[in-house]
C-alpha cells in the first residue's frame, strides 16, 4: 500500500515526461507538449474516494469499478426499498426509532439545524459556483464546468429519484425535525458528498500532505455529521442517507472522469 508521500510523487509528474506539474484542474499550458495524466487526476481521487491507503499506479478502470459499485449500492438500496421488503424496513424503523432526537429543546433544535445546514443545496451552490466562476477565469474551463455542472446535476438526480420512489418520510412522535416531499434518498446526504468530494478535488493540489490528511478527515466528518443529523431530527431513514452518499460520490467520479476524458482530448488538440 502507498505511503502519502508516494501518492504525492505520483501526484506530481515531470514535465520533462511531458505531463503538467501539480493541480488536475490546471488549465493548458503554452506548449502542446503538456497535458494532463489521468493517472495522476486517478491517484488523488483514489485516496480520497476507493480507498485510504490506495496501491501505486491507479488505472482508471478502479474508478469505473468504484462506481460500479456504488451503483449497485444505490439500486439495491433503491429495490429494496420500493419492495418494501420486511427485514430492512424494520431495520430502517429500529435505527431511525433509536438515534431521533424527542422533544428537543431550542438548543438542540438549534444545533441540529447548523449541523445539517451544510447539506442545503443553497449552502454547496454558494460554495462551488464561487469556485466554478474563478476556475473559468483562470481559463480552467473544464474543471469549471465540472463543478458547476456537478453542483447542480445531483439536485435534479436527488429529485427525479425521489419521485420515482415516492417514499413517504418517516413520522416519530416528539420529532424535532419537519420536511416536506419524498424521503429516498436524502437530498442533504447526496448534497454533502458532491460538496466535500468535490471541494477535495478543488483544494487538493494547494495542501500539503499534512493539511491534505486534515481535508480528507474534514470532509469524511462533514459527510457523517450530516447523515446523522438527518435521522436525528426524524425526517430520513438510514436506507435514504446511505443511497445518498451513494448518489453523491457516483456524481463525484462521473464529473471526474468527464473532466479527464475532457482535459486529455482537449490537450490533445491541435
């Protein structure tokens, strides 16, 4: 298994191999000789997304196996729950009946509510266009699209997959927590791992390796505090917060790789 200061070397290829140095989001340079490894673009993606500690020399095929995978999750998830199977509806009822905060004071209404704010999709537009806007005027036009278009797609996928569904939310008498429309599978759950996985991708080539090991620990616990939440105030079962994780990291490694399919034909162009 690779050490972190592996994955940075191999993270940072010579341009004398004709491979830019450094950020995959880093935009043309002035010669036709560089562009961007996906081998490099797949070896922080696999740290941050398959595995902690992933091996050297990442293909791209372990991206497509990683979303496989996912997908299988999240139409597992899916069959499940629209066959309303017993087993995991009850066990979907115990953990939700367990971890749901009754009657919560104004305090804890109100910390509830901060914790699972960063999971809005009002709160990761306001994070990523902002970024989306200055990568396209540092000419990163594809990184930018990238992170707009991601921003913006796992909202409408949340949705069109909620009403597909049609999954009425969970009622928990003394609940604190009240939201209107479907329950599978949980938008803020969906939201919050395109906000943290992406933000990743974005920072990732300005940390050093400590501060890297820092954002990853960060955004894992973003992502879990606010699936927590989402069970806590009474409004999402655990199937929907896990198909939403699911969702969210498929659109994450599906506006990857368009973005290295992308960056390399574009690279290549005369």
């Amino acid at each position: 298994m690779a050490s972190m200061p592996t994955l940075v070397a191999g993270y940072r290829r010579s341009e004398h191999q004709g491979v830019v140095v450094g950020s995959p989001w880093r935009s043309s340079g002035t010669s036709a000789r560089t562009r961007t490894d996906p081998a490099s673009v797949t070896t922080a993606v696999a740290f941050l997304v398959i595995c902690p500690c992933p091996s050297t020399g990442p293909r791209p095929r372990g991206l497509a196996l990683t979303a496989g995978v996912l997908a299988v999750v999240l139409v597992g998830f899916t069959v499940l729950v629209m066959s309303n199977w017993a087993p995991p509806v009850d066990l979907d009822r115990t953990v939700g009946s367990a971890l749901v905060i009754r009657d919560a004071d104004r305090w804890q209404s109100l910390a509830l509510d901060v914790l699972t704010a960063p999971g809005l999709t009002v709160v990761r537009y306001l994070v990523l266009l902002p970024a989306a806007i200055v990568l396209a005027v540092r000419r990163q036009t594809w990184a930018a699209v990238v992170v707009a278009g991601t921003a913006t797609i796992v909202a409408v996928l949340t949705t069109l997959l909620k009403a597909f569904v049609g999954r009425g939310r969970p009622m928990y008498a003394g609940a604190s927590g009240a939201a209107d429309g479907f329950s599978f599978p949980s938008g803020h759950s969906s939201g919050i791992v395109v906000l943290a996985g992406v933000g990743l991708l974005v920072l990732w080539p300005a940390l050093s390796p400590r501060w890297r090991r820092i954002a990853v620990a960060v955004a894992v616990a973003l992502v879990l505090v606010v699936g927590w939440t989402r069970l806590a105030l009474g409004v999402h079962y655990l199937s929907d917060v896990m198909a939403g994780w699911a969702l969210g990291a498929l659109v994450v490694l599906a506006g990857l790789a368009v973005y290295v399919r992308m960056r390399d034909v574009w690279s290549r162009a005369p």
